[in-house]
C-alpha cells in the first residue's frame, strides 16, 4: 500500500485553533498568536513525511480526523492527547527555532516510543 501524501493545506483545514474565551489555561492573545503561528509555519514548511509524523504524533495514526485541536499549554515540550485528537504546544517558545527543534524532538521521541511498545508487543505474543 503506498504510503499517503499529505499536504499543509490537508492539515490546516481540519485545525480548530485555541480561542480567547476557551477554558483552557489563560494565555494573552500575543502568546497565543505567537505559538499557533509557529506551528502554522512548520505545517507549511514540513515535507508530507513530516507531516505524517506529526499526524501520527497528533492522534496517534496516519489518518485525518474530521478535526485536530490545538492548545496553548504551560509544560515544556510538546504533548498530544490523542484519545482527544488535541495537540498541546508550550507557550514559553519565544524563537520559531526553538519552537521547532522541541517539536521535533517530541514527533521522534513518540515514533522511538511506539516503536518499542510493537516490539515489546510482539515478544510477549499481544502484536
């Protein structure tokens, strides 16, 4: 099966952005405005494998949902709840670079993880 082609506007279009009146943690306008930018600016910088990871990292497969959530959060790095289809991005990033390089960290750090949870899965006989 050949692996799927995604495209920025392919995940653009299915983001529900954090608003100002959510019950989410209290960010000011300016902070949020700052990391959804950042992460606007790696969608439509990222290559359609990039993009796979980062969906994967997302919600946990390779498949769009009818919507992916975006929250401003007060922790380090970048989490995902996948049950809920939500990626939580730190709001302390003051520089695209860092913004990046934490964001990619996490995508890889999950594949490593998910990737022993199949071989760990397959030696006790669950995979």
């Amino acid at each position: 099966m050949a692996e799927m082609q995604f495209t920025p506007q392919m995940l653009l279009e299915k983001i529900t952005w954090p608003v100002e009146d959510s019950d989410d943690e209290d960010f000011d306008l300016d902070t949020t405005c700052r990391i959804t930018g950042f992460l606007r600016m790696f969608i439509e910088t990222a290559s359609s494998g990039t993009l796979a990871q980062l969906l994967t990292f997302w919600v946990g497969w390779e498949m769009l949902p009818p919507e992916l959530r975006v929250e401003i959060s007060g922790g380090t790095l970048p989490t995902s709840s996948t049950c809920f289809e939500t990626l939580k991005l730190p709001a302390h990033f003051k520089l695209y670079m860092d913004f990046e390089k934490a964001l990619v960290a996490a995508i890889k750090n999950f594949r490593i993880a998910s990737a022993w949870l199949v071989v760990i899965a397959t030696a006790v006989g669950v995979a």
